[in-house]
C-alpha cells in the first residue's frame, strides 16, 4: 500500500510541476519507475545489491523508459494525447 501512496503522491508531483493531468504515457512510466524502485530498494536493503549496483540498474530503467516513451509515440499515438484526470489516478491506485 506504500507503494501505491509514493506513486500518487509522484503523481500529484508531475500535476503541479507540469499543470496538467498526466497522460496515459506519463502515468505508465511513473507505475514502471515506483515498481522498479521499490523493488530495487528492497533487494538493496536485503543486502543483495550495493549502492553502485543500485545506481546502475536505475540507469539501466531511465534508458528503457526512454526507449518505451518512443516506442509508446509510434504504436500508440492515443498514450501521449489521453490524460487522464485525478479523480481517475486515484481510482486506478487504489486498486
């Protein structure tokens, strides 16, 4: 459920910072990013990943969340046009 709450409140973050409701695009990659990095963080504090082996991997995500955003472009116009307003994030993070 943490994780849920970070994602909407990264959400919240990108409406404020950008004034509009995020895209379909933009709400993908933000649940790809908090899934990874909660992830991440808990195999890091299990001890199986060091800080720099950490650092990489997120390095490794933000070049394949630039790869999907492109990708997303061209197969899926709609992703970049289609906001979606906050009442309708929420509902789709409470699930």
């Amino acid at each position: 459920m943490n994780g849920i709450k970070s994602l909407l409140e990264t959400l919240k973050g990108v409406l404020a910072e950008k004034r509009h409701d995020p895209t379909i695009r933009e709400f993908l990659q933000a649940h790809v990013h908090e899934a990874f990095t909660v992830a991440a963080d808990k195999l890091a504090q299990l001890g199986y990943l060091k800080t720099d082996e950490r650092i990489s991997l997120s390095s490794a995500v933000g070049d394949m969340l630039e790869t999907f955003n492109k990708a997303a472009a061209e197969k899926c116009p709609v992703s970049q046009k289609q906001t979606l307003p906050l009442d309708v994030v929420q509902k789709l993070m409470e699930r």
